[in-house]
C-alpha cells in the first residue's frame, strides 16, 4: 500500500514542461545553472505510505532528496496568509508548515505576513519590500494579485496556493487539489458511520471555488455509499467567524446531523467542536485536526474526530519551493490529488472505527488514486 511520490514529479513536468524558459536558472546564481528543469522533482523516488496512517513528514522527505545539500540563506522565502492565521490549524497552517520545512531542508531564509483581510495587493507589496526571492500566496481570493505581482517582476518567483496559472507566466506556480476528492473521503466516511442517516458539510464561501468543490464532493462522496442519505449543507460566510460555526454545529445536531465535516478554516473547526460537545462524530479538514483543533487528545471530545480529510498543502509548497530554490523550474499549474499523495485521510487516533468502514473508505481512497469507479462496498 504504497505509492511514489515520483507520481507528483510526473504530475509537474507534465502540466509544466511547455511553459519553460530559457532564462530560468537557480535562485540566487549568476546564470548558467547547470540544473536541468524540474530537477528536485524528478529526484523524488521515496515510497510514501498510500493510506493516511503514515504520511510521510517532510524532514523524512528532505534527508532522502537531499541528505548533503548545500545549504541557501541567501535564498528568502515570503508567505502572505489569507484571512486566517498561520496557526489557524488548516489551510494557512499547512502551507506555513511547508514553507518552514523548506527552510530546515535547505536552509533558506523564511518570513511571513497575516493579512487580517487587508487587500491582497497591498499585502504582496509590503511582503516584496523585505526583498523576498520566492513569494508564497495562499487561498484563491491572492489569484488576481499574484499574477499582477508575477507579471510586474519576472525576477522574482510566484507561487500560488489554490490558485491557476492561467496566463502561463513562466515565473508562477500554482498550486492546486482536487477538492472534490477531499469531500469525497470526508463524505464517504460520514455515510459510512451514520447511525440517523443524516450528515452534513460546514463548508465556506460558496464564492470560493475550491470550497464548492469540497462541499459537492462530500455529497458525491456520501451518496456512493447510500443513494438515499440525507446530506445537510450550508455555506458560511467567512473562514474567520467562529460564533458561526459553532452555531453552526449545534443546528446540524438539533436536525439529526451525527456526523459532521467542518470544510471553512476556523470556521468549521468551531463548528466540529460544538457538534462534538453534543455527541455527534467529526471529521476534520486539510491537517489532521486531532492536533490542531483538539490538541492530540488533551481537549474534550477528541474522541469524537473520526478523522481529517487531508489536503497536502505542506507536500505541495514544500516541493515548489525546494524546486525553485535548488534548480530551474517553469512556471505552470502543479494539480495534487489522491494519485500522488496530495489527497488522503487521517490517523484515526481514539475514534473506534469498525474494521468495515476502515477497509471501505480506504478502498475509496484506492479507487480516486486509480481513477476508477468509487461506488463504496461496506464488507
């Protein structure tokens, strides 16, 4: 049950290959690398554990890539969060963490900015004044200025966090999942462990298309395994209000909800924290939220958090920012996804979860990475 992360080089030079320029070289050389493009990508031959019970940690991912590589202070690395803070135990958090795992892989230098809201130009301008190399924006809502801010300084290095490159700017990568995928396992698990019959999706903006995508999925997801189950879905308005989501929460309980999938940041952590208060099972999104949202078990109810549908926003960054740093690497669309380990599931820590439901969502997780069918069969 293993799977190479080489699937996610394929993924890169394949979607990146035609966007390359001659002028690309390393960060921080005078020209002339001899560094072929996509080089620290096409070095990724590790196994990486298929099921979600041993993803692998990027220091492990780093000691295998680059077990003597010199190391790049002179390198520096600038991430603008969006609405939500770099700790806010999701989305944010997980492309920080890659950032900084980059750092201790190679030694390059890292800061950040949290945008509280501010424009998204404004943040990118005063992240460029401390003389950044590589520019890390996070959430779909820094697309338009990020390609504004690629566009008007080619000497620097873009990369985009749910995101798409779509004028092909060869100095730009952006990163994105599918996101149906992670609803779709979110789903999957809910319907499989519904005792009322009724699940349902705190999702964010439905402005946001990646958020659409997740909330679709988890109904995809839970009407593979029961044609007929009742999926509740509301989309919040912001991923920063957590009075919302707990309310949230309570109000799916109190219409016979007894699973609960938060997909809007903190919102839907709040709102996973007060459904667990009153005994429904949870899952989490983006990071394993048993860690983030209920402290590896020291806050109440962690026993409820089934799991986490995971996006690996940290593999994602972490990857980009060791390509660009170590090599020439084209600018494009990088696209993750249950095939190259860029979507997968939790541990499932205390949550007692039959042997059944633990060998049918895995099969789905199987089923997304092999693209085929994923009508899910409870044995």
């Amino acid at each position: 049950m293993f799977q190479r992360l080489a699937a996610a080089l394929a993924v890169l030079v394949v979607v990146l290959a035609g966007c390359s320029s001659s002028s690309d070289t390393a960060i921080g050389t005078d020209g002339g690398s001899d560094v072929p493009t996509q080089l620290a990508l096409t070095d990724i031959t590790d196994d990486v554990a298929a099921s979600a019970q041993s993803v692998q940690p990027l220091d492990d991912i780093c000691r295998e890539l680059y077990p003597d590589a010199e190391l790049r202070p002179d390198v520096v690395v600038g991430l603008v969060a969006d609405v939500a803070s770099i700790n806010d135990g999701t989305f944010n958090q997980a492309a920080y963490e890659g950032m900084e795992g980059a750092g201790r892989c190679l030694g390059v230098t890292t800061t950040f900015l949290e945008s509280a809201g501010n424009d998204a130009s404004e943040q990118i301008a005063s992240l460029l004044a401390q003389n950044v190399d590589i520019v890390v924006t996070v959430g779909f809502q820094f697309q338009e200025a990020t390609v504004a801010a690629a566009a008007a300084r080619p000497d620097l290095r873009f990369i985009g966090v749910d995101q798409v490159n779509t004028d092909g700017q060869d100095n730009y990568v952006a990163i994105s999942f599918r996101d149906d995928q992670v609803g779709f396992l979110a789903g999957v698990t809910a319907a499989l462990l519904t005792e009322t019959g009724t699940v349902a999706v705190a999702a964010g903006p439905d402005s946001v298309p990646p958020v659409v995508a997740i909330a679709d999925g988890f109904e995809a997801g839970a009407r593979s395994v029961n044609e007929n189950i009742n999926t509740l879905r509301v989309h919040l308005e912001s991923f920063s209000d957590l009075p919302a989501g707990s309310a949230q929460g309570q109000a799916f309980v109190d219409e016979g909800a007894d699973v609960v999938f938060g997909a809007a940041g903190p919102t839907g952590s709040a709102a996973i924290t007060s459904a667990s208060a009153l005994g429904a099972l949870v899952i989490g999104v983006d990071q394993d939220q048993y860690f983030t949202v209920f402290a590896g078990g020291a806050q109440p109810n962690s026993d409820k958090l089934v799991t986490s549908a995971i996006k690996r926003v940290d593999l994602g960054v972490f990857l980009t920012v060791l390509a660009m740093t170590s090599g020439e690497l084209a600018g494009g669309d990088l696209l993750l996804g249950a095939d190259t380990g860029g979507v997968t599931y939790a541990p499932f820590h205390e949550a007692d979860i039959p042997a059944n439901v633990v060998a049918a969502l895995e099969q789905a997780r199987l089923d997304l990475a092999g693209g085929q069918d994923t009508t899910v069969a409870v044995g």
